[in-house]
C-alpha cells in the first residue's frame, strides 16, 4: 500500500515524469562546435604567422643583397628572353661576380 501512495505521489522518469525536451541535442553539438571553432582559429593564427615569418624573410633577401642581385637577375632575365647569347651572358656574370 505505501508503495502504491509513493507512486502515485511521484511517478518518477524525466522531469517528474515528462519526456526529455526536443532541444537537448543542441547543447552538446553547440559545446563541440565552439571547441572546434575555438581549435580552428587557434590553427589558423599559427599558420598565418609561421607563413608571415616565411614571407618577410623571403622579401628581405633580395634587399640585403643590394645592387649585384639586381644586376645579376636583370643578366638572367635577358639571357632567358634571348637577348644575349650564353658566351655574352657567362662573360658578364663573371665580370660581375670578379667585379669588374
């Protein structure tokens, strides 16, 4: 008999006997996308200076090199548009290595 009371009393389940609400799966597949949202931007900002190191050391090069860099890949692009044949280009790059 008091078995009988307490059920009545208190059915029990979910919620004092309700169905679970519809909603809940949105908690945690909103828990993993801020996480993967959070880990993406943290992979992002990684990549984004490793490669910023990578392109000013790439832009600063020709700069130290100065002058002869420049004469020097002027030589080659003229030599690659045939401009000057191989002996031409092989006496003005050592004249310009030798600086002479």
């Amino acid at each position: 008999m008091m078995m009988t009371l307490a059920t009545q009393m208190h059915p029990g389940g979910w919620n004092d006997g309700g169905d679970p609400p519809a909603f809940w799966p949105v908690f945690p597949i909103t828990f993993g996308l801020f996480w993967l949202a959070v880990l993406g931007t943290g992979f992002y900002l990684v990549r984004r200076r490793l490669a910023g190191g990578r392109a000013a050391a790439a832009t600063a090069a020709p700069a130290e090199s100065g002058p002869l860099a420049k004469a020097q890949s002027i030589l080659a692009e003229r030599f690659a548009r045939g401009e000057i044949d191989e002996d031409e280009y092989l006496m003005r790059m050592s004249a310009l290595r030798n600086g002479g």
